[in-house]
C-alpha cells in the first residue's frame, strides 16, 4: 500500500447527483473533528490516475468528505492511496 501527498487542485472536484444532498453532517463533523486531533488517523482518499490529457491526474473513488473538509480547511496537499480495481 502506497499513500502519497498530493496537491488537491491534482484531484477532479466530484461532483453529486443533482437530487443527493451534497453533504452529509455525520460523515463531515466526524472529519472536521479529526483534523483538530494530536491522533488524527483519517485513511487516505482513495484516487484513480486519469489520461494524461485531461486537467486533473486523478478522480476521487472514495472520500467525498475528506476531500471537500481539506479544501474548506484551507489544506492545500492531501494524502491518497491508489485504487486498484479487483481483477477476475
């Protein structure tokens, strides 16, 4: 498992359905909560890499939350990890 820190103009905004609310309090707080923790321990986004034509190099797989809690923060960098799709 591989995790780096990348920049978060790097990862594709993701977007919701038009009819999903966007956020969901209690999946955020518990984020903002941890980003004020000595012991935060948020598992790192997880990212697909994109062509290389295309604006961004990656698109957010899972971490809607974290992802938008970052930029609401005023982080710049987010740790990621890879997703590998299954195989078989």
């Amino acid at each position: 498992r591989i995790v780096e820190i990348v920049p978060l103009s790097d990862i594709e905004p993701p977007q919701r359905d038009s009819d999903t609310v966007p956020f969901k309090k209690y999946k955020m707080c518990p984020v903002l909560f941890a980003f004020q923790s000595p012991e935060c321990a948020l598992p790192p986004v997880l990212v697909e890499p994109l062509p290389t034509s295309v604006a961004f190099r990656y698109r957010l797989v899972n971490g809607f939350h974290r992802f938008y809690a970052s930029v609401h923060v005023g982080y710049t960098h987010i740790p990621v990890e890879e997703w590998i799709p299954p195989t078989g």
